[in-house]
C-alpha cells in the first residue's frame, strides 16, 4: 500500500431489497487532497458517504483506512472513527438543541478523551476560533445561530479530535450561495492549516471544482467519470458530466 494512500472503497455495492443504490464503486484518496465526489440527488453519493464512515455495511466490497477495515461494528472500529468524522448536509438537524454549543462541541471529546472541564473549554474556544466564532458562542443554543454558523459549529464538533480526514457530505446544500462559498472558503483554510484530508460531496461542479484536486461522477449508483478536476471540469468525457457543468453556474468564490 502507498504511504500517501489514506482512504481506499473497493467495489463498494449497496442493494436494498432488489434495488441497486450503489453498483461496483471503487475510490482513493491520498493524504491531504480532496475528493470531490458529485452528481445529482439519487446518484449514490451519500451512500457512499455512510460506507465509508461505516455507518452501513456494504452489500458487496469493503473500506480501508489507512490499510484497516472500517466496518459498522468492533472494539477496534471505535479506536479508527476517531480518525475520521463527517460533516452532514443539514446544519439544523445536525446539532441537539437541548445542547448548549459548549456541550455540543466537548461530546466527542467526553466520549473519546479524559480531559478536566477546563481543559475542555479551553479547546472548544480555540475550535470556535478556528471557525470563525468566539467564545461567547460557548454558552448558547443551535437556536440562536444562523445557518451557517450552525455549519460552523459542526465543523468545529468534527475537528475536535484532531482527525486525518472529514467526510463532507453536502455540506453547503441546505445554505444561500454566499454563505456556501464562506464555508467553503473556511474548509480550504482549514485543509492548510490541519493538514486535512477530505471527501468533499456535493451536486455543485463550480464548488467542487474550487476545493478538490480530484473528481469521481456518479449517475445511477454508478461511478461513470473519473480523474483530476480540472481535466474533468475542462474536457468531460461523459454527457452527464456535461450536463451536471451546465446546471450550476460558477460561483464567486475565493
């Protein structure tokens, strides 16, 4: 296996009764580039995302992590998630609104690490200011928050325990088109300064095309287009790929 070689899915399948939601998927991601995996809604791209995480268990083929099996279940399974977190498409959903954002932020950290109360303020401040937010957002509720705010509040809960890569599963969807591109911007800086790892999900050509060195295309739970992004935004092999440049216009970001 490559040192780079972070995240490898081999002939991942998914079938739900007699339907086929993702067919023969195969993908790689080498430490600190991005991954845009991209199609339209029923492509099979978030399934793809939880098999991954390892949320579900592929009907057929498997996930490596850094050369070891994820899986849903295990002792060691739990030692490996740490590694990896994702970041899902609703921020609304996303946060218990029972939880002031202090809580929210320190869960991962409660379940995973045995740090004082004080240390763990002391880290969900510096993660609120890696996002962007201040301190005073600590004693808050999901409430009070914005939309993406809230998006910047579950990047920071995804951060807390120093992972290799984030799995970013429609992370701008459920955003206004400005606030999106201040997300995405916030992820590239963020990718530099943790040396981040992503997966980066989304039906957006122009956004992925900002934030991922590579591309896959999937149609119909298929994987049909495959190969860096500019080569693919540039000159798209597939009419679908074409189709999927044309529906979203470029967008100012940056």
């Amino acid at each position: 296996m490559s040192l780079m070689l972070l995240l490898e899915a081999r002939h991942l399948t998914k079938r739900y009764d007699e339907a086929i939601v993702v067919d023969d998927v195969s993908l790689f991601i080498e430490r600190g580039e991005t991954l845009g995996l991209v199609g339209e809604s029923g492509s099979g791209k978030s399934t793809v995302a939880r098999m991954v995480l390892g949320l579900i268990e592929p009907t057929l083929g498997e996930v490596f992590f850094d050369g070891q099996p994820v899986t849903p279940r295990g002792a060691a399974m739990r030692k490996l998630r740490r590694r990896f977190q994702p970041v899902f498409q609703d921020p609304y959903a996303a946060l218990n609104p029972r939880m002031r954002v202090e809580e929210i932020i320190a869960e991962p950290l409660v379940i995973h690490e045995k740090h004082s109360r004080a240390e763990r303020r002391r880290r969900c401040s510096e993660l609120l200011r890696s996002v962007g937010l201040d301190d005073s957002a600590l004693a808050r509720y999901p409430h009070e928050f914005s939309g993406g705010q809230r998006q910047r509040i579950n990047i920071a809960r995804a951060l807390a325990l120093r992972p290799e890569l984030l799995v970013l599963d429609e992370p701008i969807s459920a955003l206004d088109v400005s606030v999106g591109a201040q997300i995405v911007n916030l992820l590239r800086d963020l990718q530099r300064e943790f040396s981040l790892t992503y997966l980066f999900i989304s039906h957006s050509m122009p956004m992925v095309r900002y934030l991922a060195s590579r591309v896959a295309v999937m149609q119909r739970g298929r994987m049909v287009e495959t190969g860096p992004c500019e080569q693919i935004c540039s000159h798209p092999q597939q009419e679908y790929t074409r189709s999927l440049l044309a529906a979203t216009p470029e967008m100012r970001v940056g």
